[in-house]
C-alpha cells in the first residue's frame, strides 16, 4: 500500500507544538510513516514494543484474547489520541500483553522508543498529553470491567446498540468481539430484540427502532 502519509504532520498534533529546534529536527529524522489497510495486525501479544503510533487518520482497535480464543475490545485509538497498552510497554520495556489491529484504512507516523522517553522528559506538553490520555484510558477500562463483572450481556448490548443508534453497521461477530461474548449468543438476543420491535436486522447492519425501550433494557 503507498504510503501517503507526511514525516511533517506531527506538526499537527497539539502535544508537539512548540519544540525547540533540537526536537523538531530529531522528530523529522526518526519518525517512520505507517500506512496500513483495514484489518492489519499492527501489534501481538508477545511482540516487542519498540514505537509509538501517532494516528492522523484511521482507527486502531486494541483488544485482548483468551486461550478458547474468545475476544473483548479494550478501547479505540483515533487521530489525536494515544494507545496506553503500547505506552505502558514503552515505560515498562516489555512485549505487547494485547493486540492491536487497523479496523480502517490507516495512516500514522510511527514514534522511537528512544524519541519517545525523550519528550517525555523534556517536553511538558507532550508529558501532559500522554498522562491525561492514560487517566482517561485507564478509567474507560475500569467501566469496562464494572461493565462485564456486573452488568448482563443483555443490557451491554443494548447499550452498545444505543451508542450507535439510528444505524449499527456491524456483523454479528465484531459486536461479540466487542463484548466479550461468541456469535451464537450475540445471534440470539439481537433477534429476541427484533422479536420485541426494538430493532430490525439486515444484512451487516441493525436498525433501531425503538431507543426508548433499548435505554430501559440497558438500564436493567
């Protein structure tokens, strides 16, 4: 795939404005373009972690495997935003305990590890950057995991339906790869949902037709 993707576009991100010289020539030497189609593996468990994505375009899904082979999405990663699995083996200096995969077409610039421990050190607005993003990551994980401890996977589905509402555009099987679950199940209680009008399915794609009786569902 062409890489498109310009070494001076980082100048875009808000964390990285106003480096001093020094910085700014070494970020244009030592940042590697990325360029990726949907549905490429960027990172494995067990893979060396060796650079930081900057996203400028695109969507990373991070997500964790279980040995049956079961799957949950973690979070996200959009443009002027920071994947914290891959900052926290950074830190650490340890292999990826997650996988990370390009659900669009993407374009990044890839940041050393070395690069990387330079500005946070030095630079006070990337240093806040990156912290504040791992506050927010680290707190949509604890609701994930209220969520999956505590909460039906009846309810998280329609709360999932609504967070898309009028139109979810997915297969039965990247909803259960988002929730945790297996297909079969997803399966099953998205046609009880269609049974009770709430939601009409077709193919690759749910309509809902009744947010209100969604929210009481997700609402238990």
């Amino acid at each position: 795939m062409p890489v498109d993707t310009r070494l001076s576009d980082w100048q875009t991100l808000p964390a990285l404005a106003g480096l001093p010289p020094a910085l700014s020539a070494l970020l244009t030497q030592q940042l590697q373009p990325i360029a990726a189609p949907a549905g490429a593996t960027l990172f494995d468990v067990g893979t060396s972690c060796q650079a930081l994505p900057l996203v400028l375009e695109g969507r990373i899904r991070v997500s964790k495997r279980s040995d049956s082979g079961r799957e949950i999405s973690l979070y996200h990663v959009q443009a002027g935003e920071l994947c914290i699995v891959t900052v926290g083996c950074l830190l650490g200096g340890i292999p990826y305990p997650a996988s990370g995969t390009s659900e669009t077409p993407l374009q990044a610039l890839a940041l050393p590890r070395p690069l990387f421990m330079t500005l946070l050190n030095s630079h006070q607005p990337f240093r806040e950057w990156v912290f504040q993003l791992f506050t927010d990551r680290i707190t949509g994980l604890m609701q994930l995991v209220e969520e999956v401890a505590f909460r039906k996977l009846d309810q998280r589905l329609a709360n999932w339906l609504l967070l898309r509402a009028p139109v979810a555009e997915a297969s039965h099987q990247a909803i259960a790869d988002d929730l945790g679950s297996v297909r079969e199940i997803i399966s099953r209680l998205l046609k009880q949902f269609e049974d009770q009008g709430l939601v009409r399915l077709g193919r690759g794609r749910i309509d809902i037709l009744d947010t209100s009786g969604l929210s009481s569902l997700a609402q238990g």
